[in-house]
C-alpha cells in the first residue's frame, strides 16, 4: 500500500483544491465488478463573479480497476473547494478528471446537482468509459430541483 497522507492522521483543510492531496488505496477486489459510490451532500464552492456561496449535490460512481480513492483524503478534497471560485461546470468536471486520472477506473461518472443561482438550477454531469455488461448501475435517484412544494 502507498504512503496516506490522510488516513489515521489529522488532516487540515487545504487553501485550494490544487494543494489538496488525493490519496488511492489498492481493489480488494480487482477481479469482481462493482460500483463504488460517495454523496457529497452539501458540497460548497464559491461564485468567480460574486464570491457568493454555491451549493450542490455530489454523487460520484465508479467502477474501481486497481486503485480506489481513499475516502477521509476525498473528503478534504472536497471540503477544500470551499475557498474556491469557479462555475459550476467548471466545478464538477474538474472533480471527475482528477478522481479518474487518479484511480483509472473501468467506468466513472459524476454529477452535480446545484442549488439556484440567480433563479436557476444548473445540474453538471460527466462520466469516463461506458459500464460494462452485467454491472448494476443504480440511478443516481438525486430529484431535480423543484423550489417550494
């Protein structure tokens, strides 16, 4: 197993996404195929024009080749974006290259479901390779933005 910088140790939130440390752990499964998944619920990431908090909806899928993506280092990763301004497409794809450069998965995909921003919602998704047969891929079942009621 590589060296972790996250795991077991204490961990400070980095200033920027680009300082943050991504950490992988090898497939205990290498030889099965299956899907991993983490929401990120309450993703933050600041406006470029107004330095306004934005908010989304994170669900990321994969299906894992060798490496999985060790998940206390995913979680600073994310939580780093608080300081930082981009669009949300911007945002979401960023997130997803660098999850799949890190773990060159057989399949991924990412979306983002943003809250309103000037009255409107912007959902975001990008997605690596196509699922194999046989895989069960669960709908990502995150409901589209429907304001009050």
């Amino acid at each position: 197993m590589e060296n972790l910088t996250h795991l077991g140790k204490p961990s400070s939130l980095p200033q920027s996404p680009e300082e943050a440390v991504l950490d992988r752990v090898p497939n205990p499964h290498p030889d099965t195929m299956f899907v991993a998944r983490f929401t990120q619920p309450e993703f933050t990431s600041l406006c470029p024009v107004t330095a306004q908090p934005d908010f989304a909806h994170l669900m990321i899928d994969y299906i894992p080749n060798k490496w999985m993506v060790e998940s206390k280092s995913l979680k600073v990763y994310l939580n780093s974006f608080r300081n930082h301004q981009a669009f949300h497409e911007a945002c979401t794809v960023d997130i997803g290259k660098r999850l799949n450069d890190l773990m060159e998965p057989h399949w991924f995909r990412i979306g983002g479901y943003w809250y309103p921003r000037g009255g409107m919602p912007i959902d975001v998704f990008w997605q690596y390779g196509t699922a194999p047969d046989g895989v069960w891929i669960p709908e990502q079942g995150v409901a589209g933005y429907r304001g009050r009621g």
